[in-house]
C-alpha cells in the first residue's frame, strides 16, 4: 500500500494535534498533581494550626473550670493567713485573749524561726511551699479541761492554721506554778503555705 503526499499531509496533522493534546494532558496531569500536593500540605499546616488552637482553647477552658472551681476557696485560705505571710501576732494576741479569757494561772511561749515543713505523707502543694512555724507553749491549768478549751479559742480567733504536735501534763505544787493544778508544755505548728520563689532571702 502506497502513501500519497496528500494522505501524509492528513496523517501529519492529525499526529501534530495528538502530540499536543498528550503534551497539554501531561503538563495538566503534573499541574494537577501539583496542585493537589499543594493543597493537602496546606491542608496539613491548617489542620495543625487548628489542632493547636483547639488544644489551647481547651486548657484555657480547663484553667477557667479550675480558676471558678478553687478560687473562693483561694480567697477563704488567704483571708484565714494560710496563704501568704504568717500572722505572729494574732496568733500572740489570740493566745493571750484566750488564757486570759479562760483565767489560766500561767502562760508563757517561744516561737522558733519560720522553715520549710515536709510533712511524713506525700502532699502535692502545686507552686506554693509549705512552711512552719514551730510555737512552745508552757501553761498553768486549773483543769485538764482548759488545754481543750484554749486550743478550740485559739482556732476560733486566730489567723493560720496549726495543729499540735505533742503535749505533757503533769500535776502541780504551789510552790511550782501558784494557783495551777496542773502544768502543760505543748508544741504547736503553724502552718503557711507561699508562692514558691516568691521570698527574698537576705
């Protein structure tokens, strides 16, 4: 079978526009692959942006959650002189208030330099210290009923929170403490809790 010029000029053309068309399908196909890479790594960058934006409208979520859950209770410790600086003296104040209030023959106290407590049980106190603030207490008591009394005065009016660490009662003379039947000498912690950094140390 023999081709005429003219029948190749057909053909040429014809081969001319298919080369083309694969050119133009090859250059959309790449661009096409182009674009969608493009647009799934921004996929990608957005979808990340908004997981960290979800991840922190949580946990600002959650730190409100927390803030009105413990703040009134914040609030309450504060104004109770658990958190934030010891107050010695209404503690001495409602030492005296009380003894004289329940007429103890005797009183006297020493109260040692404030330190850093850790307490014998594992105790999370998130960014605050713990630090106490050891009292020695010597009473004279007409009754053993007196120490119960002083202590529940002197959690009434003081400002703080302690507890008693150990107590001796012992039965008196008069020549001893005048006027007691019995003698008490007690240790007492008073508790504060502060900002942990928050102290200049001189």
């Amino acid at each position: 079978m023999h081709y005429t010029r003219a029948d190749w000029t057909v053909l040429r053309g014809a081969l001319g526009v298919f080369v083309i068309c694969a050119l133009l399908s090859g250059i959309m196909v790449g661009a096409s692959h182009y674009f969608a890479e493009g647009m799934a790594s921004e996929f990608r960058s957005h979808h990340g942006r908004f997981r960290d934006a979800s991840r922190k409208y949580l946990s600002v979520d959650e730190e409100e959650r927390t803030i009105a859950e413990h703040y009134p209770q914040f609030v309450e410790l504060y104004q109770r002189g658990v958190i934030g600086d010891e107050h010695r003296l209404s503690w001495v104040e409602a030492l005296r208030g009380a003894a004289a209030g329940l007429g103890l023959p005797a009183l006297s106290f020493d109260i040692e330099p404030q330190q850093i407590y850790t307490p014998e049980f594992p105790l999370n106190t998130g960014a605050f210290d713990l630090r106490a603030s050891r009292m020695s207490l010597s009473l004279g008591l007409l009754h053993e009923g007196d120490l119960e009394r002083l202590f529940v005065l002197l959690r009434e009016r003081a400002d703080g929170l302690y507890s008693v660490r150990d107590c001796e009662l012992r039965r008196t003379t008069g020549a001893s403490q005048p006027g007691s039947n019995l003698s008490a000498q007690c240790t007492l912690e008073w508790y504060t809790l502060e900002l942990r950094g928050s102290r200049i140390e001189l």
